[in-house]
C-alpha cells in the first residue's frame, strides 16, 4: 500500500517494498542466466551436489 503525505512525499509498507526487491531481484537472476548459460549450468550442479552431499550425511 503506497499513501501520500502532506508534504508530498511516498511512503510504501514493508510487503510492497519487500515484494519490488523480491522482483528485482529475480529479474537479475534471469538475466545473469540468459547471458552466461554455461556459468548458471555449473552453478546449478555445484549446488546440487552441495544439497546431495547434505541429505547424504543424515
């Protein structure tokens, strides 16, 4: 929710905010990843294998 102050000025609530930097940043993972596919290919498998190596040791 965005309101207006006497002064002129914008205030926007925690969620919207939280909602637009979510946004943001999404929208810069998708380009880091249609501009270097090799390097979010390997990025992806390092994770991966992180994750595994993870639920391995339980």
């Amino acid at each position: 929710m965005t309101t207006t102050t006497a002064d002129h000025t914008t205030k926007t609530t925690g969620s919207t905010g939280a909602k637009t930097q979510f946004t943001q940043a999404t929208d810069k993972a998708r380009a880091f990843a249609k501009a270097r596919p090799g390097a979010t290919a390997a990025l992806a498998g390092v994770v991966g294998l992180a994750l595994l190596n993870t639920l391995r040791g339980r």
